[in-house]
C-alpha cells in the first residue's frame, strides 16, 4: 500500500476540499486521534442518561408526540434499532458507491467532533466499513422530517446492525452478511 492508498486522517473542521475529492475517490477515512477523548466524554454522559431515572428524549423516551412516553430501561436498544429500521423509507436506485462512501466519511467526521454522544465503536465501524469494501445501499429518493438525510442515514445504519442490503466485492447482500464477509 503506498501513501496515495492509506486511510486519510481527518480532523473534524479542518477537512479540506481536497480531502473531501480524495474520499470520493476512493481513499479511506480514519479520524485524526486527538478527537477519541471528545467522543469518549460525549459517549459517557448518554450512557450515564440512559441509566438514569430522569427522562431523557430519544435515548430512554419515546419521540416527537411520545417524548413523555418513558421506555424502560431493558427495551432502550430495542428503541434504537426500531427508529433506524423505521426510517429505512427510501426508494428508487441506490445511490452511487463513491456518493455514499463519502457520505459514510463525512459522518465520521461530523461524529468525530463528539458532540453526538455516540460510542467509538460506531465511528470505528464506519471506518472499517469504508476500508474493507463495505457499501451500504442507499435509495437515491426519499427521506422524513426537515433535514432531509434521515432515511439516507438510516439505510447506511441498517447495514452497521445488521439489516438492509450492502454491496461487497460488487455483489448485493443483505447487511449481515456483509458483515460477516469482511469480519
């Protein structure tokens, strides 16, 4: 593997357009590891909320009209995969590999800011999907609410818990097994 070919490392809000064609490219993510720290202490207070008794919308309540409704605490990851699956609502042809995986590497550095409280086990899988030739599919039409990337999102997420379709080695199959094809 020569420089050209490694994984690009990337630091949240000093990502350039030049970085940004390389992805589209082709060439791999990793983030710039100065940002675990940031992750790891938002990752912490979503943990410590999520085992609290006070509510705390969309990790142990319900959403939109349910945000009062308390989801108890053996059902919260149930929770979490039913409002990726939910959002799987897109149609039409999937979007083209270097959009998506560009999408997947622009997610990493939006998470890697580590303002989302996500666990680093979800930015290290994304990173390990872009570099073993994981590609989720995306519609290219449709989405919900007003930012307009939810459904694209949560097609690209279905495939990290195992639910949806990827392409590996160009072939489509479904989430888990992509997965599983690549460890």
């Amino acid at each position: 593997m020569n420089d050209r070919d490694a994984p690009i490392a990337l630091a949240p809000g000093q990502v350039t357009l030049d970085d940004l064609v390389q992805l589209l490219a082709g060439r791999a993510v990793l983030l710039d590891a100065s940002f675990w720290p940031r992750i790891e202490a938002a990752a912490n207070i979503v943990a410590k909320a999520a085992h609290a008794d006070l509510p705390v919308y969309g990790i142990n309540t319900g959403f939109g009209k349910l945000a009062s409704a308390r989801i108890a605490a053996d059902q919260t990851t149930l929770l979490q995969r039913n409002l990726i699956v939910s959002h799987c609502c897109g149609v039409g042809p999937s979007t083209p590999e270097p959009i998506v995986r560009l999408m997947m590497a622009l997610k990493i550095i939006s998470l890697g800011r580590g303002a989302s409280g996500v666990r680093r086990e979800v930015i290290e899988q994304l990173q390990a999907m872009i570099i073993r030739g994981v590609c989720p599919l995306v519609p290219q039409q449709g989405s919900v609410g007003a930012s307009g990337d939810l459904a694209p999102l949560a097609h690209m997420t279905a495939v990290m818990i195992g639910e949806g379709q990827a392409l590996v080695d160009g072939q489509t199959v479904p989430g888990r097994e992509a997965l599983a094809a690549v460890g």
